[in-house]
C-alpha cells in the first residue's frame, strides 16, 4: 500500500490536513510516515485531481475522481508475494560480522530491537479483543482496525523472536572466537 493510497482513503472517511492525516495513519493503520512523505502525497493527489484544497481552510479533501479513483484501488486483486523486508537489523546481518567489535555492536542492537517489539506489544495488547467484537455482532469499521493491530501484533512478535535468534547467534559466534563469555552492557 502506497502512502498516497492511505492518505487518499482516509481523506475520503474525513477532510484533513498533512499533520492530522499522519496522525490518523499512525492511529489506523499502524503507519508512521515522515512529514514529506505526506505532504509529497497530498500534492501528487491534488495535481493528479483526486483532492482538493476545501475553500477557505488548509484542509482537503477527496474529489469524485479520487473517490473513483480509490475505488478502483480497492477492487485490485491483492497480490500473492509479501512486501520485502526492510529491516536495518535484517541488513546488518546480511553482511559478515568481520571483527569481535562488530559482532557486539549486531548484539546491541538486536536486544535493543526485541525490546522495542517487546514493549510495543505490551502497549497493543490491551486494546480490544477480535472474538469478543465478532461475538457482539460488530461490522468492519470496529472489527479492522483490530485486524490491523493483530497484523501488528504479530509483525512485532516474528521481529522480536528473529532479534532472539540474532542473539543466541552472535553470542554462539562471539564466544567460540574468543574463548570468552560476551558480555554487554548498555
């Protein structure tokens, strides 16, 4: 999903400005996009036709074009391949590890990363249950945003279980090359 699509889609539920909405794809979608992004998105909309400036506000909001346009986005097939990876942990480890030095800095920073996932999935867990709105009859605006927070949820976990294995890893390799125990501190 393009930042111009969920800037679009969240135009259509409700006229904003570039903060607001970046604020709304936080909240939303699980998002957190720079200030530039979005603002390159909203001019590419509003010379593309699918927003508009609302006349005597610095809000827009989404043309019949954009809402068309949206649409016609929703109805694409999804596609079957996942999104690449982009991870700078997943790329520090994708090259070798050529000094003790370097192998201590991936170990910082793979305990830094699990508990960064840890403490996010604390902060979503006490958020509302999916089984629980289903079972009271609740329709998609209350059920997807739980969906998008379990889908979260559950990125965050499979991070924080790979930083756990970069762990175990650096620490196997640390200690076989220097005989030593590795430990770090903060």
């Amino acid at each position: 999903m393009s930042v111009k699509h969920a800037v679009l889609g969240l135009l259509i539920e409700e006229p904003g400005y570039p903060y607001d909405v970046m604020l709304r794809m936080r909240e939303r979608l699980g998002m957190w996009q720079a200030a530039t992004s979005v603002n390159k998105a909203f001019d590419q909309l509003e010379l593309d036709g699918y927003i508009q400036r609302v006349p005597d506000s610095s809000w827009s909001e989404a043309t019949p074009e954009g809402r068309e346009f949206f649409e016609g986005w929703l109805l694409e097939p999804v596609g079957a391949e996942a999104p690449p990876l982009r991870s700078e942990l997943l790329m520090k480890v994708g090259f070798p590890a050529a000094s003790d030095e370097l192998l201590v800095e991936l170990y910082r920073g793979a305990r830094r990363q699990e508990q960064w996932c840890v403490d996010q999935i604390e902060a979503l867990s006490d958020r509302g249950d999916l089984e629980a709105l289903a079972e009271r009859g609740k329709d998609w605006p209350a059920i997807s945003p739980v969906l998008i927070r379990d889908a979260y949820a559950a990125y965050l976990k499979a991070t924080s279980d790979y930083a756990r294995t970069i762990l175990r890893e650096a620490r196997r390799v640390y200690e076989m090359r220097t005989g030593r125990r590795l430990v770090v501190e903060e």
